[in-house]
C-alpha cells in the first residue's frame, strides 16, 4: 500500500489499526469511548444502546437534565444486556463552552481517550413566524447547532491522543489518531417547510456544521457526518411535545396519520429511535472509514417522494 501523508505524518498504513477494525469478533466498536449529548431522549438513549451493544468500554451518556433518575435508568438497562459497557450519566449544559471542556477533561483523566462524539440535541420551537420570537431563534442555534459547532472545536484534539490498553472491561489500546463525530439533526436541515423557522434554520445552522468539518478536520484523523432524520416516533404526540414551549427534538409522528404516512413515505411509516441509532453505530466505526462530511438521511425515502413531510 502507498504511503499517503498528512499533516500529522499519519499514512494510511497507520489508519488501518486492528484496533479499529470493524470486523472485530467481540465487536465493531470495542473499546471505544464515547460522548452522547440528549442521551436521556429516545433517540439518544437508543444510540446510547447501540454503542453498548458493538462493544465501547465506555459511554458517557449527558443531558442537561439535573433529575439523576433518567440516567440511572439508561444505565440500569443498558447493563442489564451489555454489562461490560460502563454507561457514566453526565449532566452538563451541552451549550454551554466551559461545560464542553470541562466533559473532554473529565474523559481523558478517566480512561485517556475519546473516539466518538454524538451531538444529538434539538429543539422544535413554534410552529409559525407568527408565534416565533428573536429568542425562540437563539435558543433553536444554542440547542441545536452549538452543540455540534463546540464538539468540533473541541473533541478532535482529544481524539488524537493515543494510549496504552486500560485495565477495565472491554478496554483495548489506542495505537493510532481516531474519532467520529456524528451530528444527529433533521431533514429540516436539507429543505425549508419542515415544522416552524426556528426549527428548519437551527437544522441547517447543524448541518453546516458538518459540511465546515471536513476542512477544519483534515489531517487530524477524525471524520464528521450528520443523521438527518425524518418521521421518528419518539412516543409523544401534539399535547406531548409541548409545542409552546418547543422542548421536543422532533416533530410528533402523529402529526401525520398513518394514511398518509402510507401515501408520503417510501417504507409506510414513521420511523424508529433504534433505526437512528443504527446509523450512528455505523457511522462511528470502522465501517465508515472512508465518509466524512456526509448526511444519511434516515426518513423512509420520505423525502424522495415528497419533500413537505411535516406539513405545518
């Protein structure tokens, strides 16, 4: 294989470590250590899951949330089926730069490295202009694109650091620079007319992140890519998801029925948390090596047929 530098002299000899290779027996992200912010909402909580399930060592599963009940939960289950995954509940304003650095600091002291970053926070906001506030904007950008914009600033250094094999369950060595950092978002980030302004603008804001990634990240090792998802049924409906106070992540897949779920969507339906979370898994393993700067959309083919899936 030709030797083919980059700015940190890495080739591509020194990428394909056995320690990354997504064809590992005792699985495809075995002593991995990752970051997952929104962990306590089902679609991190589902991606939470999938890493535990291919073999991480560790998962610092973070939320903003203070109750220490959801992450006490995740952890419970998650180990009930994965118990050599260590799942840490991390309570941290995911806006906020200090929280990020203070997050990044507390990994590297704990196990000396970190391999991938899920950025999966939201915010839906009003439905219409009308009801749209400048500070329903800013708190759209700080919730969904901040996120992102501080694991890029600040995730890929401590991606590149390497390490010797660590003493607990599933650890393995660190021998060569990696990370993936994944940008979990929505289609409302690849057109306009999908749930309010605030909503589509702070969607796009997160994808642009990624796009910006590609540069900002070469010769470092890590790669970024987006989920762009579509109909996700993450059990809420129109009372749920508290449309005033815009909490939830993604529009209720009960805005549309099951009719016409069947009429717009490729797959007739609305998806699941755990279908998002497939696509983080492979997106943060070996098995995307060669992906970076990309959007997966996960909609059912949604798009494709009509792209006004969410009609206001």
């Amino acid at each position: 294989m030709a030797s083919n530098g980059n700015g940190n002299g890495q080739t591509a000899e020194q990428t394909e470590s056995q320690h990354f290779s997504p064809y590992r027996t005792d699985g495809k992200l075995y002593g991995f250590v990752c970051v997952v912010t929104g962990a306590t909402q089902p679609v991190g909580k589902a991606i939470v899951t999938e890493l535990a399930a291919h073999g991480a060592a560790c998962i610092y599963a973070c939320s903003s949330s203070d109750s220490n009940t959801p992450y006490a939960e995740l952890a419970t289950s998650v180990n009930s089926t994965y118990p050599n995954t260590k799942v840490i509940g991390y309570p941290y304003k995911t806006d906020s730069e200090e929280d990020t650095l203070a997050l990044i600091d507390e990994v590297l002291n704990a196990w000396g490295r970190l391999d991938v970053w899920t950025s999966s926070t939201g915010l839906l906001g009003p439905a219409s202009i009308t009801h749209t506030s400048p500070k329903d904007l800013y708190l759209a950008f700080e919730t969904t694109s901040m996120p992102a914009f501080y694991a890029l600033k600040y995730a890929p250094a401590a991606m590149q650091k390497t390490t010797p094999r660590g003493s607990y369950p599933n650890a393995a060595p660190k021998d060569t620079a990696y990370g993936s950092i994944i940008v979990v978002s929505s289609v409302a980030g690849t057109y306009g007319g999908c749930w309010g302004p605030a909503f589509t603008m702070s969607s796009h804001a997160a994808l642009g992140v990624v796009r910006s990634g590609v540069a900002v990240l070469k010769g470092t090792g890590v790669r970024i890519n987006a989920v762009t998802a579509g109909q996700i049924d993450v059990g809420v409906d129109l009372s749920g998801a508290e449309i005033k106070g815009g909490l939830a992540q993604f529009p209720p897949a009960s805005l549309q029925s099951v009719e016409v779920q069947r009429r717009n969507i490729g797959l007739e339906r609305a998806g699941r948390p755990e279908e998002v979370g497939r696509v983080a898994g492979f997106l943060a393993s070996g098995f995307s090596s060669y992906i970076t700067g990309a959007e997966l959309r996960v909609d059912g083919g949604a798009s494709v047929m009509n792209p006004l899936t969410v009609p206001v």
